[in-house]
C-alpha cells in the first residue's frame, strides 16, 4: 500500500482487514476437508454440513494462532498507516464478533491516540449470529452484550450497539440477499462525506474496517461494480465460494481500496 497510496485530496482509502483464525476455521478444516473433492449433494457431504452445523460455535474466539495473525497485522499496518495518516485520525471500526474485536486489539494499541474504534454493528459477517434448530438456521445465536465489549475491551466505543443486557444481535439467520443489500448500505456510507470530512483539503482519510471473508466478498463487489450472482444463493446457507466471481480475502489479509472524493473506487490492493 505504501507504494500505491493515493494523494488526491478528500480521497477516502479502505483497509479491509479480515480476522484471524477463530476457533471455527480448524473445526471446519477436520470436518471438511475428507469430503471436499465429493458433490455437494453427496451423502457424506450434507453428513459433513450436519456435523458443522450442530458444533460451530455461534461467536467463535481466535485461536492461539490467530492471536499471533492478529499481532502481525499490527506490525504490518500500524507503521503503514502513522506514516501515511500525518497528524490526521485513523478511525477504526469492527464486528461486534468476539474473533474481530480481537484482531482488531492490537493494531488499536499499537497506533494508541492515533486511532479511535467503534464497534459497528452493521459489520458483521454474512448470516449473522446463528444456530442450528430443527435442521435450519435460525437466530439469535449466543453473543456478546455491549456491556460485556466494554468490559474485555475499554477503549472500544460501543455507542450504536443495544445496552440492555442481552447480546447484540437480535436478528435471524441472514440470507444472501439480505447481506447484499446490507452490504450496499455499508458502500453508501463509505462513499459519504461522514468518514472524510475531516480531511477534504488534504491527501486523504484512512480508515480501518476489521471484519470477516464473505462481507468482503460483498463489499470489493459492491465498491467495484461486480454483481453477484444471487442465482448462486443456497437457500438455507451462505456458500459463497463457488461463484464465478469471488474476492477470497485468508485470514488476517487486508485488502486495500480507494474510493475518490466523487464516490468512485479508485483500485484495490491486497496485502
């Protein structure tokens, strides 16, 4: 990025950075990984998708590696971006998800008064916090409470998530299509003036989004003026990585994007 920063006044550049590995992602591989050359309708396959089902956690934590990914994005961003961002306010946000709010934990304390972080609560990865009832996803799945974000991580603002004690999702199960147009209102607010009118007279505004692989997907769609496909859709899943068009960001990847003053997407890095 550091290379290929724009410098056009009032531009906003996007850091889409994916979380480490939680819990869930080896849990998959085990599961997965013996039937993975096998058709999706296969018995053994749809035994697989059962198995996944009924022991996914709804909100998993990182593992030991993915708290070591999460260092290494410090390391790698938090220089990046002091250089690049001046004296002007990096703004962070990220998924309420445990697995998020724990990547993001050591960039935020890497660049210290040079960020602020905000929970959003919008960002949170395709499908939602859901479980398995009865053969079918469903809604809410167990999550943190906004009290309970403030606790494990004090510096986090928390000011747009529901504080009454119960977990911050309260939707159900999220279908494709609904993600999409949830990720179309997240591109509109990115394309506002909100994130960069601290910065329209000089070279640009950074800002950091901790989130997950499939909103990506979504999101570079979106920026990028790529459909996705929704005739690619499962009806009760979110498979989104055999579409003829898919943005696949690995754990702890970043993705970089720049989106002119006149709300057009100017390119996209990976790092």
């Amino acid at each position: 990025m550091a290379g290929s920063a724009l410098t056009e006044k009032g531009d906003l550049h996007v850091l889409l950075v994916r979380h480490g590995e939680s819990l869930n992602n080896p849990l998959m591989a085990k599961i997965f990984g013996p039937v993975a050359d096998e058709d999706p309708v296969s018995q053994r396959r749809r035994d697989a998708e059962a198995r996944w089902l009924a022991e996914r956690l709804s909100d998993p934590a990182l593992t030991d590696k993915g708290l070591q990914e999460a260092e290494e994005v410090a390391n790698t961003l938090a220089p990046m971006l002091r250089r690049l961002a001046g004296s002007r306010l990096i703004k962070i946000f990220v998924s309420p998800f445990m697995r998020t709010l724990q990547t993001a934990q050591p960039l935020a304390q890497a660049l210290g008064s040079s960020c602020s972080v905000e929970v959003h609560p919008d960002l949170f990865e395709v499908g939602g916090v859901y479980v398995e009832r009865l053969g079918r996803r469903d809604g809410p799945g167990e999550c943190l409470t906004a009290e309970e974000i403030e606790q494990r991580f004090p510096a986090y603002r928390t000011t747009k998530l529901p504080k009454d004690g119960a977990g911050w999702y309260r939707g159900s199960w999220e279908s494709d299509e609904a993600a999409r147009l949830r990720a179309a209102e997240i591109v509109k607010w990115l394309r506002s003036t909100e994130l960069r009118k601290d910065s329209a007279d000089v070279a640009g505004a950074y800002v950091v989004l901790v989130i997950h692989g499939h909103l990506i997907d979504m999101l570079l769609k979106a920026l990028l003026g790529i459909a996705d496909d929704g005739s690619s859709d499962h009806p009760h899943t979110n498979v989104f990585t055999e579409r003829p068009v898919v943005f696949f960001t690995p754990n702890a990847a970043t993705a970089h994007i720049s989106i002119r003053r006149n709300g057009g997407a100017a390119r996209q890095d990976v790092l």
